[in-house]
C-alpha cells in the first residue's frame, strides 16, 4: 500500500479525512500510471467532492508552487514518492467543521 510511504507536509483536515486522502492517492497511484498526474488529480478530486461536497481542488505533480486560499479543515499537502499532492477546498461548501476561519498556506 503506498499511502503507508505518504509523508504529510502540512495539512488541517481531521485524521479520518486525511487518511482518506491517503487511501485514495494510494489508490490512485495503483490504478493510474505516476507520470499521469492529470488522471490521479482528477480521481482524486472527484472521490473527495463525492464524499465531501463540491469545491476540491487537487494538484500533482513531481514541482510547482503554489499559495491558495482554503477553508478550514479542508487542507492537506503531502508526498508519496516523488510525486507531491495538494488537496484542498475553496468552494463555497466544505464538510469540515463548522466555525473555524479560512486559511492561507504556501
């Protein structure tokens, strides 16, 4: 299972939804090529909007910035081998807690 290799850079999800999106690039990297980020974005992306409401956004690839603007608890950043994987929501909804600000990170 590659999620056991993950490394979380920085992240403010609840542990269950970050095991989520661990499982998923796992899974995503056993179904798809690594150099098919595109297609491990979009899987991705569209299993946590199925799960957790519409608005994630997700982005991989081996080198890229990136600065956006989140909602609280809907923010994970993290590596399995050499790919990089930013995960996160900026719609209008998102299933994390309520109350909380929104963020920014880099």
């Amino acid at each position: 299972m590659l999620e056991s290799q993950a490394v979380i850079g920085d992240t403010d999800m609840l542990q269950a939804m970050q095991q989520e999106a661990l499982r998923l690039a796992g899974k995503a990297l056993d179904d798809f090529e690594a150099v098919d980020s595109t297609e491990i974005a979009r899987f991705i992306k569209k299993e946590f909007d199925r799960s957790y409401g519409p608005g994630w956004q997700c982005i991989v690839g081996t080198d890229f910035g990136s600065f956006v603007t989140h909602h609280s608890g809907c923010f994970i950043y993290f590596g399995i081998g050499n790919l990089a994987i930013l995960l996160f929501n900026g719609g209008a909804v998102c299933a994390a807690p309520q109350g909380a600000a929104d963020n920014v990170f880099v």
